[in-house]
C-alpha cells in the first residue's frame, strides 16, 4: 500500500470516529436542556384548592407557600387529573389524617387523598401481627334458623270468664250471714246467706196452693188435670229461678207448709273476691251480694314489646317463673292477642292460659315469661351480634377481603334472634366478617377515615379548627370504648 493510500485511511477513520462522538452526545445535550426547561415550573397552586393558581411564588391566608406545578405533571399521559384533595393521611396507615400538609413523627411527608382515590381508600389493611395481637376473629354469613324465645313480665289474673255475680231477683232481708269474709274458699252448693222475704212466702204459698188444687182434681177431666199440675210446675219453676237451691224445693214439697227463711248457694267452686252483703241489710232485686271467682284456671297478662310481637302466634308454649316459687316452672299457652297496644310503654297484652288446679297460682303473682317460638320460621341470611357497628345512624360489618385487608359495608338489618341478626342488605352467603370489631376499630384501623370515604366528599370540614375538634371527638370516644 502506498503511503499516500495509508494516509487517506487513517483520516476517514479519525473523522468517523469525531463524528460518531459528535452524534452520540449530541442528543443528550438537547435532553438535558430540554429536562431543565420541564422542570421549571408552569405555575404555582394553592396548597388546599388546586382551583386557585398564580404565576409567581405566592402565599395563602393561612401562610404557607403556593406549590409548584411543572410541565410534566400536566401530561395526561403522566398523571391525570386527581381532582380535589380531600385531606392528608399518615404515610404509615395510621388512622390519623390532617386537613392540611405536615409531617409524622419521623419527618415522613402525610399523604394527599385525592376526591378519585376515595373508592380505592375502603379497604383497610392490618398486619398479620397485629390481627393475631388484637384476636382478631372472623366468622362467615350463612343461613340459619332464628328460632326465638322472648322474656317479658307478666302478672296473674282472674279469668274472667269463671267470674260468678250472686245477686238477689227479689226483694228482702239478710237474717243470717253464712260466709262472712272476702278470701274465702267455699264450694259449690255452700249456703252463703240466709233471707227473708215476702215474696219468696207468697211464690211458696203459690205452689202449695196449686199442688192442692192438683190433687182435688185427680178425678177430673184429663183436661182440667193437666191445667192444674200445669200450675204447680210453674209455680215451683219461679222458685227455681229465684236461685232456690233443689234441697229446700224437695223439702218445701215434702212438708207442705211454707218455709220462712230460704238460703242461696254458690254455684260454683271458688274464692269470694267481694262481699257486699253484710248481717240485716235489706237488698233489692239485682243488687249483687257476692262475687265468686274459680280459680282452677287463671289468666297471665303479659306485656309483650312491639318488636316482638310477630314472633307471639296463638297456642305459643310459655313458661313461667315465679319468685314466690323459686323451685317450680310453670307452663301455659298463649290464648289471646289483644289488638290494641299501650302507647305509653309500647306494649301488647298477651293472654296465657293457666292451670291452677293446686291454687299456686294467685291473682297479682308476679311472673318472668319466656315466649317460645314453636312456629319455626324459613332460614335467613345472618351474621353474629357481635359482627354489626351500630352508630346509631347505620350499622356496619367489616368484611375480609383477603389476609389482611377488610373492607366495611354498610348493612341493613332485620330480625334479631339467638344472638343473630338477619341481613337485609350489604352481605352475601360465604362473606367473613370480624366478629370482634370494637378492638379492630380502637386499636388499629383507619376505619374512621374508610367510613368516611363512602360518604359524599363534601362531609368532610374545610376549617381547621372543625377538623382538628372532630378528630379530638373521635380520640375520646375511641378511649371510651377502650375504656369498657
């Protein structure tokens, strides 16, 4: 090769080289110059409504600085459009949230949550450690059966259909009192007074007379026969109505003369609850002198509560403690719904029957009712008691998602019964949810700042004061829950 040929090379190689250097260097120096004018910034915004913005360094009437936007913040490619910030979280996951921007205790940078990210914010996510350290316990929504008992007071009564009025149909005197006190036991047939009066000798005489009359016609035409014993059975039928018991009848029959003084007799086995009657007094016809009550059955009135009430069916088994007889149960059923209810105490009466044949049983007994549902209703959906956070504007289970993360749900419920309670709304069949939430939301969840993420943004407060006394309220009741 000629030298002139050796040269030639050594120059096209010399320039290759420079320009392949020029080339490759020459792309990153219109990168970084172009990286240094993205990051200037476009703007400055207000550091609590991104609405607000000004083309200088500026500050709010709070004092803090206004912060910069650059070009690449604005790409919709590179990060879309937020919205609003809603408030600032702990970086850690802490249930405490600030209104404004600040740090934690170790100098970390709260965290923005924009009005887009509240869908994302429902989950709560607690460690392993922390389940296991709280006892954390789970348990899945099912069918069941709520089979219910209800407890209700209740307190013996009379039945009111063996209630006997002893009142007199005719006019006269009481010259002897046979049963002379209120509480008294007397049986059926037992004289209770003796009496005079002048009607009951002119029906007597009435009788005699007829049965005179009928035995003079013995010998008479069939006809004026039968007219006459006619009369003696009428006659003998008005005493009997007049409450003439059949002993003094057969012997008014038997002696043929008039008896002066005629008792009347309880027609029943029982107790004299009242006792107008008293030794001389003179009565008139359809004064009441006694009242009689048999109490071989009795009734118990029991106040059923308003919820309870579609679980109360007619023929419903009961059983009865009563403190007077602290060894003994009694059983009844239901016999009677009354249909109104007390609007004063929210309370039906419930009527159940009761046998009372060894007299344990006495009016105005006080008594403990336990309602058992015999009419077993269909299965439902239900969760434990101790699942439901009852706010007292809603109710709220906390449902596993997967380990570790919990998500709450608003839920609706129905009947109540065994320590469950029906889902209306808000579960399906096979959901786990915490059944000892109290501790979860004390100790270590966000489940404040969940909560509220399912409602509207705009529950949240703009001034600070109102945010920092509703985290105060809410630290103090977490502390009270603690507490009991």
């Amino acid at each position: 090769m000629t030298k002139q040929a050796i040269l030639v090379s050594i120059l096209t190689m010399i320039i290759g080289i420079a320009g392949g250097f020029w080339l490759a260097n020459k792309p990153q120096s219109m990168e970084k110059t172009v990286s240094v004018a993205e990051h200037k910034p476009r703007f400055y915004r207000h550091p609590m409504n991104p609405k607000v913005t000004s083309s200088t360094p500026a500050k709010d009437e709070m004092g803090m600085d206004y912060l910069p936007v650059y070009a690449d913040e604005l790409s919709p490619t590179s990060q879309p459009n937020k919205g609003r910030i809603l408030y600032y979280r702990h970086p850690m996951g802490a249930a405490d949230t600030s209104p404004v921007p600040k740090k934690d205790e170790m100098g970390m940078d709260y965290l923005p949550v924009y009005e887009g990210e509240v869908t994302s914010s429902k989950l709560l996510t607690i460690s392993p450690e922390k389940i296991q350290k709280l006892g954390v316990k789970t348990e899945k929504v099912q069918y069941r059966d709520l089979v219910r008992s209800i407890r209700a007071p209740g307190s013996i009564q009379v039945d009111e259909r063996r209630l006997h009025v002893i009142n007199a149909k005719f006019e006269g005197w009481i010259q002897r009192l046979l049963v002379n006190s209120t509480g008294q036991a007397v049986k059926r047939g037992q004289p209770l007074l003796e009496v005079y009066s002048p009607d009951l000798l002119t029906a007597q005489q009435e009788y005699l007379i007829a049965k005179q009359g009928e035995a003079s016609l013995q010998q008479a035409s069939p006809q004026a026969l039968a007219t006459a014993q006619q009369l003696t059975r009428n006659a003998l039928k008005r005493l009997n109505y007049w409450d003439i018991g059949q002993a003094q009848l057969q012997r008014l029959q038997e002696q043929d003369r008039v008896i002066e003084t005629l008792s009347l007799q309880s027609p029943v086995n029982g107790v004299v609850m009242e006792k107008p009657a008293v030794d001389g007094m003179r009565f008139m016809p359809g004064e009441i002198l006694f009242q009689i009550t048999d109490l071989s059955r009795v009734w118990l009135m029991v106040d059923v509560f308003e919820p309870d009430l579609e679980w109360v069916k007619m023929g419903q088994a009961v059983v009865v403690a009563f403190k007077a007889y602290p060894d003994k149960s009694f059983h009844g059923q239901v016999g009677f719904i009354y249909p109104t209810l007390n609007t004063d105490t929210r309370t039906i009466k419930v009527r159940v029957d009761m046998d009372n044949a060894q007299g344990f049983l006495r009016p105005g007994l006080y008594g403990s009712v336990e309602l058992m549902a015999t009419q077993q209703r269909h299965r439902e959906l239900s969760i434990p008691d101790s699942a439901i956070l009852d706010s007292g504007t809603r109710q709220v289970a906390l449902v596993q998602v997967d380990d570790g993360r919990f998500e709450p749900r608003t839920v609706k419920i129905g009947h109540q019964a065994n320590g469950f309670s029906e889902v209306l709304e808000g579960l399906q069949d096979g959901d786990n949810v915490i059944t000892r939430a109290n501790f979860l939301i004390d100790a270590e969840s966000n489940l404040k700042s969940a909560l509220d993420s399912m409602s509207s943004a705009e529950t949240m407060p703009e001034p600070e004061s109102s945010q920092n006394d509703a985290a105060m309220s809410g630290h103090e009741h977490n502390q009270h829950v603690m507490e009991h």
